[in-house]
C-alpha cells in the first residue's frame, strides 16, 4: 500500500500533478476580460482564471451562474502566456467537456458557480485536462483525489474578502493531516470510514505527512498579509477572486500579493508589499451571512 | 558542497528532495544575499514571466549574470532553461543570456500536450525518462554548445560551459541520473 492508488504512475496523472507542482509559490488570479489577464500577467501571476464575473459580483447579481462563454475564454487563451484556468459547476461533465475541447491548461470545479448536480461530482480520471477541487477538510480533500482533482484548494468564502474561512479550512486540512500521521495502520481504517475517505489515500497523506496533490489555498484573501498569513498555515499557493479587482489599485495590489506569497515567512518584505496599496476590498462578515448565502456548502 | 535553489515560484522543492537525496547540502535562495556560501544554482520549473520579474526586482539578475561569467555553475529546467537562454521566443522575452540557445516557450503547445517519454542520453546506457509540462523548444543550439539529448530530432539537454539546462522536469522523475551528472560536474569543476 505503499504506492499511492494504482493510479500514481500513470504518465497522464504525472503530468497533471507536474503542472500543479509548476504554480506553487505562485499567484492565481480571477480575470474577466483580456485587460485583467494581461494585468495579472505582467504583475506576475503564475495562471489566471478566466471568469464572465468574479465571486463578489455572482453573490451581489445572484441568479445562476454558469461556465463563462468560450469567447472569454478564447481571448483569454490568446492573451496571456501563462496557464488559463476556467471554472465548471460541480458535476457538470458536459461543461467540463466544453472546456477541455477549448484546450484550457486546468479546469477548477468550483462551488462559485451554481452546482449542476447535488450528488455527485466529476469523474475527473476520464480527462486529459487536470482539475483543482475545493476543500473544507481533509476527507473532503480526499474524496476530490480519489476522484482524479490533481490540486486542492481550501473552499473558504468566495467573493467576501474574509480570510476567516480559508483559515478554517487550511488549518482543519493540516491539523487532520497531523492527527492520520499519529496512528497505527489499524486505527487508520477507523480513520478513514469517519472521514468518508479512501483507506489507500488516508494511509499515503498519514505516512507522507502532506496530500499527494499540491495544496493551495482560496476564498477570501484580499491583502498581502492574508496571503503571508495562508502560505505560513501550510498552503504551497493563493488563489485571488474577487481580491484584486475589486480594490481601488488592482495592478499595485496585484504586484504586492505576488511579493508576499513569495516572501511569505520575511514579514520586512511583506510589510513593504503593505504599503500605499490604496482600499482593499470592501468584504462580508461571514458570520452575518446566512446559511443558503454560503458557497463553501455546495460539494460534499 | 552547497547547491542553491532559486526558490522564488515553482517546483523548486522537487529540486531540493532531488539533490538532498544525491547527498548535497541545498538552500533556497529568494534574494540575492542568499546567494553567497553556494556551490551552484538551480533555476526550477514554473513560470519564466513571474520568476524573471522578481530577478529584476530583487537584483539577482545582474548578479546571477556577473557570477556565470567567473563560472558559477547554473542548472535550469524548463522555465529555467528559458531564464538561460541568449533568445527567447513566443513571445520575445528578456533572459540571462548565459547559454547560446534559442527558446521558443510554449512551443509544443498547451497542457494537453504536456507528456512522459524515453529518449537516449549522453549521460548512460539506458534512456532517460523526460517529465514535459508545457515544455519550450530549443530552436537553435550554437557551435559551442553541447547538446546531450533530443526529442523528435531537436535538443532537450545541452551544456554550454558550467551552464546545463533541460527544457524537461529531471526534478520530477524517479531517475536521478540528470541530477547526478550536474552535481558531478559541480565537484569536478568541469
């Protein structure tokens, strides 16, 4: 049981783990037009996301929210040399099909946009084209792996530039990861039923101390010092939605995000990356949201 | 022996486990004090846009290019060898310049056509295993450089001097053989 599954060596889930394993220590940034990618591009960011309308605006605008429309994307394709992401609804296959035909470089089946199936999510091992899942605890995180997602990213609260629920999330992530590690094989099983997890996968993350995926985190990070903040607690990249822009000076703060993520443990250079950045966002209490407001509940 | 891995974005923890393995002494180098006590440099995989803005930034651009030319031996795979390369292509892009190749980035074209496969190497008997993810292509490799693999007839691994890149990821594969070779070279001063 020492190798991970049976599907670790397989050339095709090499090279989708490979191309996470290219964007850690890195910034993914949600762009909406060719400007912002192009923005996001020169300020340094590692992938953009390609979105008809960041989280802040699907959660004020509400109604559903779908895959953007190939032209976005395609423009975004052509834009940019870095790698394009694009988001699915969870269990839409069929948008996720669309999206591997237009050659995006990762596809994120996200819990932003309005899910398309309330059981199930995507069989991910039938794509050449790696996806990332979000999380909110480590079987969660497990089940996405088990289902062929070659990153994971902490679900937190999309579009309300609250850290709070991506701190949540990463810390139950690696706080169970730490607990798997302590047990014996036997009480690994027990482990893994409680968890709604593979034994396989809860055995690997126990003996390797970390997911077999790169870990990233997203959803509500809005300043330099959320990202320093994320990146210490044992994310290996950010992801920023609404974060950017949505501030007053996105190009500024778009530089200064990619500075801290980098410098993340220099609190010198995360405190230079701080300075003159103009309004952050303007963010939600998630704690006055309701319950059928959350996003991070769409996905099991 | 010390070996520095530039630890700015990318896979450079896949280096660090790699030559910590082969049994060198490594260190991530974010800023160019870093730099001093080191043996040799890794330029890891990731993206040469985000990767040559932060050289610019932090100085070590004019710096990584002053000790390579008192033969400071640098390794770059794939973004790294992009760094390297005296011309980079699709779209013109600055670099070091400290290896006289061509790149042409993105050339085999997007994650789908990112891939595993065997080719012969100078470096032994048996094929290497090579890891491309949205690998660059070596257009042009000048008379001095020696190119020590190919794919589909183009370069793949050249050395130049003490400078060595792969347009591949060595980093990610089970074979240590390309590590190993670099680090040989370093101790030999070759």
């Amino acid at each position: 049981m020492a190798e991970l599954m049976n599907f670790s060596s397989d050339p095709q889930w090499r090279v989708k783990v490979g191309l996470a394993e290219m964007l850690k220590g890195g910034v993914i940034m949600d762009v909406t037009s060719v400007d912002q990618a192009v923005i996001a591009e020169k300020a340094g960011a590692c992938a953009v996301m390609a979105l008809e309308r960041v989280p802040a605006d699907i959660r004020k605008e509400g109604g559903v929210a779908r895959m953007a429309s190939p032209k976005i994307i395609r423009d975004i394709l052509h834009a940019v040399t870095i790698p394009v992401m694009a988001k699915a609804r969870i269990g839409h296959f069929a948008e996720a099909q669309v999206l591997e035909a237009l050659e995006v470089d990762f596809i994120d089946e996200s819990e932003v946009l309005t899910p398309a199936d309330e059981e199930n999510h995507i069989w991910k091992h039938a794509f050449r084209v790696p996806f990332v899942c979000g999380a909110r605890n480590l079987g969660e995180a497990l089940r996405r792996i088990a289902e062929g997602a070659a990153m994971i990213r902490t679900k937190g609260e999309a579009g309300s530039g609250n850290i709070v629920e991506a701190v949540r999330h990463l810390r139950a992530i690696v706080g169970e990861m730490r607990r798997l590690a302590t047990l014996a094989d036997e009480e690994l099983v027990a482990a893994s039923k409680q968890m709604g997890a593979p034994l396989e996968l809860a055995h690997w993350v126990a003996r390797n101390g970390k997911l077999p995926v790169p870990n990233f985190s997203a959803g509500g990070i809005a300043t330099p010092a959320d990202a320093a903040l994320v990146m210490q607690l044992g994310a290996e990249a950010v992801f920023v939605g609404s974060g950017i822009f949505k501030s007053s000076d996105p190009e500024r703060r778009a530089k200064a995000i990619v500075k801290a993520t980098t410098h993340a443990r220099d609190p010198k250079v995360v405190l230079e990356a701080s300075e003159e950045l103009g309004e952050a966002m303007k963010g939600l209490d998630v704690r006055q949201l309701d319950e059928k407001e959350l996003l991070q509940t769409r996905g099991w | 022996m010390k070996i520095g891995i530039l630890a700015i974005q990318g896979d450079f923890e896949a280096h660090e486990r790699r030559l910590g393995e082969l049994g060198a002494g490594t260190g991530l180098v974010r800023r160019a004090e870093e730099l001093e006590g080191l043996d040799a440099l890794v330029l890891p995989g990731g993206e040469s846009t985000t990767q040559l803005q932060f050289l610019v930034d932090e100085g070590l651009f004019d710096l990584l290019v002053a000790r390579a030319r008192d033969g400071f031996p640098l390794f770059g795979t794939c973004a790294g060898a992009i760094l390297l390369a005296n011309e980079v292509r699709n779209p013109d892009q600055a670099s070091l310049g400290l290896l006289d190749i061509t790149v042409v980035r993105n050339a085999y074209g997007r994650q789908l056509e990112s891939c595993v496969t065997r080719e012969p190497s100078e470096l032994g008997a048996e094929p290497l295993e090579m890891v491309f993810i949205r690998a660059p292509v070596i257009e042009r490799a000048g008379p001095t450089v020696r190119v020590l693999a190919r794919r589909d007839g183009r370069p793949v691994l050249v050395e130049q001097g003490r400078i060595f890149a792969a347009t591949f990821h060595p980093e990610l594969s089970a074979d240590p053989t390309v590590h190993a070779y670099f680090l040989k070279g370093v101790r030999d001063g070759r």
